[in-house]
C-alpha cells in the first residue's frame, strides 16, 4: 500500500533551529579528525539538513541564512 506524502507543519522558527543545528554539527566535526569516514558522514548529513531548510522555506531561506554568505541568522 502506497502512503501519499504527509505534509508536516513548521514555522520559521523551526526552520532556523534545524539549520543552527546542522551548524553546530557542522563545528562538531573536528572532533573526528582520527575519522575520516565519520567526517565524510556528518558532512552529508549537515548537508541534507541545509538542503531541507532551503526546500522547506523556498523564497524565505533568506530569512535563515540572510543574503548570501552571511551564513546562519538566530
């Protein structure tokens, strides 16, 4: 049996604390210098999560992450 998709409700505000996140993941890989598959790992994952924010807030992903390389707003 095949589900249709389930939309989910999220506001602005959750979008911003999913991309905070991945920012601090991001940071967290330092501390697998000795790992590098675990580097490689976490960076896909940092990477999705950004890649969902932007999907999820389209037009808005500028209120998340402000003009350009700026990177992430609180």
């Amino acid at each position: 049996m095949n589900r249709p998709p389930v939309a989910y409700p999220v506001n602005l505000s959750d979008l911003i604390n999913i991309a905070d996140a991945a920012a601090e993941l991001d940071g967290m890989r330092m501390f697998y210098v000795d790992q590098p598959a675990e580097q490689v790992r976490i960076s896909a994952m940092v990477e999705q999560l950004h890649n969902l924010v932007e999907r999820a807030a389209v037009h808005d992903a500028v209120l998340i992450y402000g003009p350009a390389g700026e990177g992430v707003t609180t």
